[in-house]
C-alpha cells in the first residue's frame, strides 16, 4: 500500500531540506498564503493523478478486493467515483441504507458469560438493564449478569 502523501506547514524553513529527504510532496511555510496553498493543493491533486494511473499488482490486487466488498454490500456505487463524496452526502447515503434496512427480529435471549460457562438469559425475566463502566448489568429476579454489549445494541 502506498504511503500518504506529507505536507510540511510550519514557521521553520531550516528543516525544510530533511523534510524533502523524507519524501515529503510540499513544505509551507507560515503565515500560510491563499496564493501558495492553492500550489501545495495542485502538487497534492497532480501526484494523487499519477498515482491512481499507475497499475500495480498490489493496486490491482487493493481494486479486486474493494469491488468485492462493493458487491457484498450491493452497492456498486461505493467509492467508485474518483472524488471524495461530500460529508453530507455519505451521511445520507449511510441513513437511508440504515432506513431500508429490514427491522432487526426481538431479542429472545441474552448471552452472558459467568466464569468459563455461558448463561442464557431469557429477555422476558430481565428486570432492568443497567449502564456500568464498560460492561452492561442484566438484572433478573433471581441473579445478576454482567455483559459486554451496550445499551444501544440491546436496543
């Protein structure tokens, strides 16, 4: 896998030769200029260009694996575009994929480890849940449970 791409931005120039020797793509230096920023974005945008057009066996092999999970979550779409979708849209992408989702079936049991041996604890003889550091108490009429699923995905 490629390593990313680094841009020095900073109020010292003297270090600016070991940054070049350690591969980096720009050094800034401070107070930024709009002028100057807008180069450091076009040398960015240029070497992403070269990068993506060069095919290598592990680009190769990184593109096989990608098209896979895309077509294991059925959306094809993902990441297929060579811009970065915008914030707004990957948030509505992620909440309208989470509201066609089919509804989840009710929880019956609950797992809970106690020493090596594992409980099932019926939902309908819990009592109460209750938040405790990392871990979730499930109390019953007869015993309490700890478990390490939260609150939200009991829900």
């Amino acid at each position: 896998m490629p390593l990313p791409f680094t841009v020095f931005v900073t109020a010292y120039d003297q270090y600016a030769v070991q940054a070049f020797e350690r591969a980096a793509i720009d050094y800034v230096l401070k107070p930024v200029q709009p002028d100057r920023l807008a180069q450091t974005c076009a040398r960015v945008q240029a070497a992403l260009r070269v990068r993506t057009h060069r095919a290598t066996p592990a680009t190769a092999a990184l593109d096989a694996t990608l098209n896979q999970l895309r077509a294991l979550l059925g959306s094809a779409d993902l990441g297929a575009a060579p811009s970065t979708p915008s914030t707004a849209s990957v948030v509505r992408a992620s909440t309208s994929a989470a509201s066609s989702a089919p509804p989840r079936p009710r929880l019956a049991v609950i797992q809970a480890g106690v020493g090596a041996a594992i409980h099932l604890v019926p939902v309908d003889s819990v009592l109460y849940f209750e938040a405790a550091d990392k871990y979730v108490r499930v109390i019953t009429a007869e015993r309490e449970y700890l478990i390490r699923t939260s609150l939200r995905e009991l829900l």
